[in-house]
C-alpha cells in the first residue's frame, strides 16, 4: 500500500490583482506532494476579473 500524508492542499493567489484597483480576489485551491515540491510553487492561472492569464503563487 501507499504512504499517506505527502499531498497537502494549497491556496494559490494571482500577484497582479492587488496592483489592479479592482475589488475582489482570484483564489485558486489545489494539492501539491510536498515531498516533490518543498518550496512555494507559481502557476500562470486564468484570472476572471482581469480576464487574462496572470501569476499565481501559493499562500500560507
């Protein structure tokens, strides 16, 4: 059988909406295994506000 306790679920936030002015925030909810990818990780997700492809990096 396969360990359990690798796959964490993570917060990811777009980086440019706060820059933007517009109310509201694009928040993404998704897994990661943190024993592959210890660090932060930055995926290009869509943003529906900006309604463009923008940077989003993982928060606490």
């Amino acid at each position: 059988m396969a360990k359990k306790g690798n796959r964490i679920q993570v917060i990811l936030e777009c980086t440019e909406h706060k820059e933007s002015g517009k109310p509201g925030t694009s928040r993404y909810i998704t897994t990661k295994n943190k024993k592959n990818t210890p660090d932060r990780m930055e995926i290009k997700k869509f943003n529906p506000i900006l309604k463009r492809m923008t940077i989003h990096k993982e928060i606490k």
